[in-house]
C-alpha cells in the first residue's frame, strides 16, 4: 500500500471522509492548520491503527555495519517497526483505509507533506488489508515488545534513521 507517482497517501480508520480540511491537531507542535500526507517512504510508518504507539529504525547513509547488526539484527533487512504485545489484537482486526491524493496539492514538511487547502481524495477510500502482510510483504521486520521505550532509547542513540508515533500511548 503505497502511492503511485504523483500521489500521496492519507491513512484513516474512517472510511467517510469526502474531503480533507486543513486543521491544527490537538497534539500539534506548529499553529498552522495542515492536511497531512505522506509520501512512498513513509507511508509504512502508518501501516497501524492509528493511536497504535510504534518505534521505527532504518539503514540510512550514515549507518553504521554495528549499529545496523545491534539493533535490526544480523541478517535482518534494512528496517524494523517495534510495537507492544498490547497492540495485537487492534493490529488484526483494524479496518485501516488509504485515500490517494494529488501530490501537486502538497509540500514536503520535515517526514511527511501538508496542503493547506481543502483536498479531495482521487477516489474511493482503499482497505489497506492485512498490516501484517504488508510488513512481511515490504520486507520490513515487525518486533513485537512489551515496553517500547528501551527499543527507542537505542534506536535514537544509534546510527540508524529513526521514527516514533504515538509514543505517549506506549507502556510507562
């Protein structure tokens, strides 16, 4: 579940919405009011439900053979997601969708792209399907944890490229 060229991904559990309005979140950093999307890259980072907490690391050009072997493991690919066992249950039975949205409505904005206009989604809403499969599919290594925090105390400390989302929802 990626984008095709000239497109990004908006990924939802909500399989009704005919337009995207640009809006602050409540947990935002910046005032200013964005639809949000992501690119090809990314877009595996929102292969979860959404309030799902996940600690992501990837080979980057600055990794290290170590750091690589260390965290990912040997022999392992070239990206890991970590989530907690109390996230399971939600991964299988999650209904995610992905709506495809025009690029050119875009700019890039630190990992993601925003619009600040109003977007209509190029068609009907996708189910992304099994969040597993596309893992295993995609060739990304799922780790499942019983704390996230030590995972992401490493993968921030390391060379690797790293991504963490909804951590606040993650174990104490």
């Amino acid at each position: 579940m990626r984008p095709a060229a000239g497109e990004v991904l908006h990924f939802s559990e909500d399989p009704g919405i005919e337009i995207f309005r640009p809006h602050v979140a409540k947990t935002a950093r910046q005032a200013e009011a964005y639809v949000w999307a992501v690119g090809h890259d990314r877009a595996p980072d929102y292969w979860f439900p959404r309030q799902c907490p996940r600690a992501m690391a990837w080979v980057g050009p600055g990794t290290t053979p170590e750091d690589r072997d260390r965290i990912i493991g040997a022999g392992s690919g070239t990206r890991v997601h970590a989530v907690e066992y109390g996230w399971l249950d939600a991964m299988r039975s999650v209904e995610l969708y992905a709506y495809r949205l025009s690029a050119a409505d875009f700019t890039e904005h630190d990992a993601a792209v925003v619009a600040t206009v109003d977007v209509r989604p190029l068609g009907p809403p996708e189910r992304v399907g099994d969040l597993f499969a596309l893992h295993e599919e995609a060739g990304i290594q799922l780790r499942v944890l019983d704390r996230l925090h030590d995972f992401w105390a490493a993968a921030v400390a390391s060379t690797l490229e790293w991504s963490g989302i909804r951590l606040r929802n993650a174990k104490p």
